[in-house]
C-alpha cells in the first residue's frame, strides 16, 4: 500500500523518498574549573540548571559553557581550560 508521501515520490518519476534533512545537534561546551578552597563547595548553575560539586580542594569539574561567566567571579574557583 502507497500513502500520500510515496504517491508524491512515485510521481516525480524518480521513485525514492527523500529523508529530511535535519540540523545536527548543537555540541555542548565546556570548561573545566578547580577549587582551590580549604574545604568543598556546592554550584548551582543559574543558566542550565546543573549542580557543580567540589568536594575537596583541588577538585577539578567539568562546567557547563552557559555557566562560565557566573562561576567567573566566584572565590576560590580557578578556570584550567
């Protein structure tokens, strides 16, 4: 049985169907911070939403690139990459 789609397909005379194309899927960035606290602390990150844990001094995570620039100007966070 043909549908709608195929009947268009079937009669452009080339009998295929076209897949559409769709846009990839935006890459998430990152960047990666240390704490160089005494103790640990805990970062919501206002634009995603994530929880960013560091849980002893020297900590390195991965954050979010939307976080980057609130967690620039927070103490005892340092930017690596």
């Amino acid at each position: 049985m043909v549908c709608c789609g195929q009947r268009r397909a079937l009669a452009s005379g080339n009998g295929r169907t076209v897949e559409a194309n769709r846009p990839p899927r935006p890459v998430a960035r990152v960047a990666l911070y240390e704490y160089t606290g005494t103790t640990g602390m805990t970062v919501m990150g206002p634009l995603s939403g994530r929880r960013y844990r560091f849980a002893q001094p020297g900590a390195k995570v991965q954050v979010d690139s939307r976080d980057v620039s609130s967690l620039a100007g927070l103490p005892n966070l340092r930017r690596v990459q």
